[in-house]
C-alpha cells in the first residue's frame, strides 16, 4: 500500500488537511460517475448475492447518489477498478445541510475480500467525513454505518475501526392471510391516497407531516423537498398504497403511510411483500388509532394487489411503543439492522 493523491484531497484556506489514507495499489482509484452506473449496479448485486440482504440499491438510488445536490459524487464517493476496468470496491457518504451527521455506505466484491480493501475504504470515508465537517465549520460530528447483524464481516470491520453499536432496528414481516382488523378512521378526518391526491399537492403535505412527526424520532433530520420529491417518485413507490389522513379544518396532514413494492421481494425474502416505508403521526393526533388503522388499510390494499406479507421496519428502543404496536398487528421480527457510530473531529 502507498499514499498517492486522492480525489477530494484540497487544500482548505491556507491550512494544510489532513493526508488523505493509503489505498490499495491492487486496484486503480477515481470516483464514480455515471459512466459507472451499470458496473456499480452490477458489483453491488455480486454483493448482495452473498450477503443477503433484504433489500438491494436499484439503479435509481445510484442515479440519486450522483446527482444530489448536497454531495459532490467527484469528492464523495471512491471506486477500485482492476486491471479490466470491472469496479470491486467502492465508498461514499452523504451529509445534509447544516448537519454533524454523515452517513456512509460500500462494499467490496466477494471475490477480492480478504486483502485489506475494505478497511482502506472504510478508512477512506473516515477521512473524508471528517473532511466534510472541517468543509462546513463544524467542530465535531458523526460517521455513521448500518450494517445487517447477519453481516459478520461488515460488523468485525467497523468493530475494528473504532466505531461502537448506538442502536438497533428490526425488520418485520406480517402474512396476509391472517385476518386483518377492522380499524376505523375518526370521521372528521379524509383518507386520501396519494395517487387520488395529486392535484391536492398531498406529497408536499406529508412532507411537512412527516418533518413535524419526526422531529423527536432519533436520528431522523428533516427531509427537503429535493430528497421526498426522491422518495415519493422512486421506481418501487407505490401511490395506490401510500396513504395520506387529511384535517380538512386545519388543511393540513395528520397521518400517513408511504409504501412500497421491490419486485426482487419474492427473490431475497421467499415472499411478495408490501412494505411501508414511512408511519407517521402528528402530536395533536396521536393515541387515537391513528397509525394502527392506516397499516390495516394498507395491508387490506397489499392483498388486494397479490401481496403475500406486509413489511416494515422499526427502530428498536423508539419510545414511541412501535415495536409493540406492530407486535399486536401480528408483525414477526426477521432480522436486525445495527447502527455504529463514530465520533470525528472537525
């Protein structure tokens, strides 16, 4: 391994930063463009068909992950190309706006594990993270990773970096086939799908909903429009499911439910699932039934579609009473996720 200049590597107002890491001279080093997209896709796919996750990146995630505003692709991201130009590694994160928190995510083809990749591109994200917040003036921050506790692998590398476990979350499963409860919504209240609601602007209003239900959930921050306008056209979105209730007094959210179909489902869990993405609830409405009645709604409309589960995922230690309320709906755990943190200095 030696040192050689690293895409991302400035200098930053006439102080020195910090040396960019090592990286393996196995391979050959630059960021991804969208040249890369059908290699990315292709080396993230050779990866998940040894890792089994339960959901795999299509190819309009990668496209959003080069053209967010928020990240620039040519500092943010790292690729190993060998000797045929074929990718076998990548890096990259992403930070929003204002924020100390900076996500990360990667890989490294099955085929070429074993030689110190992964820890030179862990090791690399580290550094420009760190670089992120130095960017942006913040004085300390966050590398955070999620990572499949199934994923031995992964969890051994970020247990060696230093970073440490902060929380859990569970993927849950619900077969369809059992009876599903009869759940009433209040009657001053409008249920409205988001394919009815189009012309009522109902995105824009659970965007906002869902800023004001989230602002106490942990680790959640704020969703700008560029990001939901992401979320709620991605190929796997599904408007007929995702589901708004209206406050027709106040023009405003009070729930929701957004959902969505990965036709790979059957593939990677043995069954067809809808899964809801996003359950939400503003303060004035909560304890009301709220959120129970729109999953039995959404369950009602994954079955009448073929589905045979519905999915979710919930965060662990949420004081909210999640994971118990999903539990009474007949929600199974399959598996759980693991989030690690680690601090950086600015």
């Amino acid at each position: 391994m030696s040192t050689r200049e690293i895409p991302g590597q400035d200098a930053d107002a006439g102080m020195q930063p910090p040396a960019a890491p090592a990286l393996p001279e196995i391979l050959q080093w630059r960021p991804l463009g969208y040249a890369d997209i059908e290699s990315w896709l292709a080396l993230i796919r050779r990866i998940a068909a040894v890792d089994e996750p339960d959901w795999v990146e299509q190819r309009a995630d990668l496209e959003q992950a080069l053209r967010a505003s928020k990240n620039d692709p040519r500092r943010d991201t790292i690729a190993g190309f060998d000797g045929d130009g074929v990718p076998r590694a990548f890096g990259r994160l992403s930070m929003n706006p204002g924020s100390s928190l900076v996500h990360g995510a990667g890989g490294v083809d099955p085929a070429w594990r074993g030689r110190g990749v992964g820890r030179a591109v862990l090791a690399w994200q580290t550094w420009r993270a760190g670089m992120r917040l130095r960017e942006t003036g913040q004085a300390t921050g966050v590398f955070r990773n999620y990572v499949e506790e199934r994923n031995s692998s992964h969890l051994a590398l970020l247990r060696a970096s230093g970073s440490t476990i902060v929380r859990y979350f569970t993927e849950m499963t619900r077969p369809l086939d059992q009876p599903i409860p009869d759940l009433p919504f209040p009657a001053e209240l409008e249920l409205v799908s988001f394919a009815e609601g189009a012309g009522r602007n109902i995105a824009e209003l659970v965007r906002l909903a869902h800023n004001d239900a989230f602002q106490d959930h942990w680790g959640s921050e704020p969703r700008d429009q560029e990001s939901w306008q992401f979320t709620v056209s991605h190929p796997e979105f599904r408007p007929d499911w995702s589901l708004a209730l209206v406050d027709p007094a106040k023009g405003e959210v009070a729930a929701y439910q957004l959902a969505s179909y990965d036709p790979d489902s059957k593939e990677l869990l043995g069954h067809s699932e809808g899964y809801t993405d996003l359950l939400g609830v503003r303060r004035a409405w909560r304890g009301r039934g709220l959120a129970p009645a729109l999953l039995a709604e959404a369950m009602r409309r994954y079955r009448a579609a073929g589905m045979d589960n519905a999915g979710l995922g919930v965060d662990t230690e949420n004081p909210s009473g999640a994971l118990g309320l999903y539990e009474r709906m007949g929600y199974v755990p399959t598996q759980r996720s693991i989030v690690f943190d680690l601090p950086l200095p600015g």
